[in-house]
C-alpha cells in the first residue's frame, strides 16, 4: 500500500491554493426625491428669459441643384467636342456651377 500523505500537509498547500476573496466597497444607495428636483426644475424655467428666434442673413449661397448642374456640364462637353476646343470635364462642371449659380 501506498504511504499516506499527512493530513497536515494536503490541508495547508489547499489553504495555500484557495484564492481569497477581494472585499468589495461598501456602496450605499440613496433614494433621490423626485418631488425636489420637479421643483427645482419648474423653479429654473420660470427665470429663464423666452429665447427669441433671430434670422441670420444668408451669407453663403445655396449650392444649385445636382441635376441642373450635370445637365449644363453635360451640354458644354457637347458644345465644346462639337467645336474641336481643348478643355476636360472637370473643367465644364465648374463652367456649368458658375452658368447655373448666377
């Protein structure tokens, strides 16, 4: 038969094996008044001035709609291969914006 380990033994490498448990913080709960910050809140829209609606003047331009803008790109890249003339279609997109802006 196999010698029997001491009991002394096997109980302290369990202990030293056993990971001990971190103790959590105490969190305490406290119960918010609801009644007190209704009030409070009621208390603050009352001071607070009426807020008024102000125009702002319109300093940028609306941009032109897509569609108008390809359509005239469009009709310069045809005017300008019709009549031999150098140029790419970057170059009639910006002519076709500024034909449409103003």
């Amino acid at each position: 038969m196999p010698a029997k380990k001491s009991t002394k033994k096997v109980a302290a490498k369990k202990a030293a094996v056993k990971p001990v448990p971190a103790k959590k913080a105490a969190v305490k709960k406290v119960p918010a008044k609801k009644t007190a910050v209704k009030a409070a809140a009621k208390v603050a829209a009352k001071k607070a001035p009426a807020k008024q609606a102000v125009a702002k003047p319109a300093s940028k331009k609306a941009a032109p709609p897509l569609d108008a803008v390809a359509k005239a790109a469009y009709l310069n890249y045809r005017r300008r291969m019709e009549l031999g003339l150098p140029g790419d279609d970057d170059s009639d997109w910006l002519e076709a914006e500024r034909s449409v802006i103003g």
